[in-house]
C-alpha cells in the first residue's frame, strides 16, 4: 500500500513537472513570435518612411484584408499599396511615428501617428500646403511573417479640419 502512494506521488510528480515545462515552452514560443510581430511592424513603418515600397509590400500578404475606419474593406496587397501611394502623392513629407506597440498572440495593436505637409492632390484634394498631424490605432492579424488583415480608425476627422476641408468650432 505504502508503495503505490509513493508511485503516484512520483507519478504526480512528473506529470506536474511535464505540463509546467510545456506552458513554460509554449510561453516562450508566444513570448518569442509576439516579439516577431513587434519586429515586423517596426520595419514596415520604417520601410514606410524610407519610402522602399517593394520591401514594404513583400512583407503584406497576397491577399491581405483591409478594414477601413469607414467600413469600407479593400482586398489583397495591391490595393492597401495604392492607398498608401495616395498618401504619399498628397504628402510627400509624410513620416509615421510609433506611440505604442501592444501584442496577443497573433494580434497587433499599433498606436501612431502619421505628419506632412498637403503639397499634392489627396482623394480628390487640391493640395492646401497645409500640416496634418493624424492619430491612428490599427489593430493587425499576423500570420507566417507577414500582415494578413487590419482594422483601421484613423482620424479623418481631425485630418480633413487641419486641411481646411471641414471648419473648426472657431471658425
């Protein structure tokens, strides 16, 4: 009797032992891909202002998904590029800057802030040579390396009052 309370105390043991080295295995792999994504984001915003568009799109999925702010949601890499050339025609200057980076798994939360100068058309905007500075949080779903889907709420709002487009309350 005495010998089997030993045995599945050494069994219970080794079965405790086994499954906290498991989590502590699965953290580390979490810990170490959730690290990845930080990784990657900060190299698709400095590709961004380094202006190296090719780069920045390889590490987009083909098919990449893009909630907009609006609701509106575009489909696959060439259409979150030609957003982003749009951008870069009505803002030459445009640099985006990373407040904050937060991560789960395979979720993304980025906090920025984009700022230029409106010297070129923007969606239909004759250029007002006017400064922006626009906040933005994204939230992205990352999959083997590379950005597969976004949920966007840019401040379009705020945006359009610093390019004249919609008046301010002083005004």
């Amino acid at each position: 009797m005495q010998l089997k309370k030993i045995a599945l105390l050494i069994l219970t043991f080794a079965v405790s032992a086994y499954s906290i080295s498991g989590y502590t295995e699965m953290d580390s792999e979490s810990a170490q891909s959730e690290e990845q994504n930080r990784a990657l984001i900060r190299e698709v915003i400095e590709l961004l202002n380094q202006r190296k568009l090719d780069k920045v799109f390889e590490l987009y999925a083909a098919d990449y998904i893009f909630h907009g702010a609006g609701g509106d949601t575009l489909h696959g890499r060439d259409a979150i590029r030609n957003v982003w050339e749009a951008w870069l025609v009505g803002f030459p200057d445009l640099h985006s800057t990373i407040e904050d980076i937060i991560t789960e798994g395979d979720k993304l939360v980025l906090r920025w802030r984009v700022e230029g100068t409106h010297t070129g058309a923007f969606f239909g905007l004759e250029p007002t040579n006017a400064k922006i500075k626009v906040s933005d949080i994204e939230i992205f779903r990352i999959e083997n390396g590379q950005l597969v889907e976004a949920w966007d709420q840019i401040d379009m709002f705020s945006m359009m009052q610093q390019l004249g487009a919609i008046p301010t309350q002083a005004e």
